[in-house]
C-alpha cells in the first residue's frame, strides 16, 4: 500500500475513532455520577458538553465519509467502503457477508481507495 492509499484510510477512520472516544466519554459520565461534589450535587456539565460536542463532531464526520463513498459508483467497491468504513467491520467480516476470499476483500478494498479523494 503507498503513501496516498494510507492517508485515505486514516482519513476514513477518522469516524471509528471518534465513536471509540464518545464511548470512552460517556463511560467517564457513568463514573462521575458515582461521584459527588462537596454539596451533594452530581457535577456532569463538562461531562455533557464533551459528549455532546464529540457526537456532533462524529455526525460531521461520518456525513463526511459517507457522501466520499456515495460518489463511487461501482456499487461492490461502494459497499466494501461502507462496511468498512461505516459500519466497522473487519475485512473477514466483509468477506464473509460478500461471499468472497479475503484477500478478494482487500484487492477491492485497495481499488477503491483510488476513487475517494480527500
């Protein structure tokens, strides 16, 4: 894989990796409301807000990705994009749903790469 293939996949798993954090997120919530201030208030405010903020950044993103593969028009390497990218499967999992090898997967995986720009 070169250089250009590696920076469109970090580019379309920049949603994965903020659905990783907004997780991380709301679990530090469910910690902090086990936690009280000195007056017996649950303080989540900053808690929320960041929540917030990185869903609305998550939304941002996926929109993002999805309208990049939406412009590809072979729909196999389309769904492969997708699935990937989208719904986060792993290459086996794609494979398998698709009836094809995974390295099948992974050569499709590869052309399609070559249509998205970012």
């Amino acid at each position: 894989m070169d250089l250009e293939q590696m920076e469109k996949i970090n580019w379309l798993n920049r949603a994965f990796h903020i659905k990783h954090a907004v997780e991380a997120l709301e679990l530090v919530r469910e910690e902090k409301e086990n936690i009280y201030d000195n007056s017996g208030k649950m303080n989540l405010n900053e808690a929320d807000k960041k929540i917030n903020h990185a869903k609305q950044n998550l939304v941002k993103v996926y929109l993002e990705i999805e309208q990049k593969i939406n412009g590809i028009e072979d729909i196999e390497l389309r769904t492969i994009l997708t699935m990937r990218y989208l719904a986060f499967k792993h290459m086996r999992e794609i494979a398998d749903s698709m009836n094809y090898d995974v390295r099948t997967i992974q050569r499709k995986h590869k052309r399609a790469l070559d249509f998205i720009e970012i």
